[in-house]
C-alpha cells in the first residue's frame, strides 16, 4: 500500500465519521423549521379565536340589547291592541245607539 492509497482511505474514513453529525444537523434543522411552521400557524388559530370571541361577545351584546328592544316593543304592542279593542268596542256600542 503507498502513502497515496493511505491518504484516499482517510479521507473517506473522514468524509463516513462526518456523515452521521451531518445527517444529525439536517434533520435539526428540519425539526426546527417544522416547529417554526407549527408556531406560526398556532399563532394564526389564536389571532383568528380572538378575533372570533371579540365578534362573539360584540354580537352577544347586541342580541341583549335588541332582546330588551323585542320585549319592549311586545309590551307597546299589547298595549296598543288593547286600546284598539277599547275603540272598537266604543265604535259598535255608538253604531248600536244610533
């Protein structure tokens, strides 16, 4: 065996040692760039469930309000269909009298 021959058997024996830590740092940094993607788009879901429960809790107040608005308004409502009867009542008891 020559010199030549030592020096190529090293430099692969070399290259063969490296290729476990090489494979380790892909796969690292792979891994890291999955976690990132999972980061962001964790951070995506939650702006997006913020914006969500502030709509919610915005159309949630106004649900009370237009509920206290209904319940007013059927009030009125009962209010005015009892004094149309009242008036009609009186219509047919002055057509009766005529």
């Amino acid at each position: 065996m020559t010199t030549k021959d030592n020096n190529n058997s090293s430099v692969n024996t070399g290259v063969w040692q490296k290729t476990p830590y090489v494979i380790g740092i892909i796969l690292l940094v792979l891994a890291s760039y999955e976690m990132g993607i999972g980061h962001a788009r964790f951070k995506k879901r939650s702006g997006e469930y913020v914006a969500l429960r502030t709509q919610y809790d915005r159309i949630k107040e106004e649900y009370s309000a237009l509920k206290a608005q209904h319940d007013r308004l059927e009030i009125q409502c009962s209010a005015l269909m009892a004094q149309y009867e009242r008036i009609e009542r009186q219509n047919r008891t002055r057509r009766v009298h005529e």
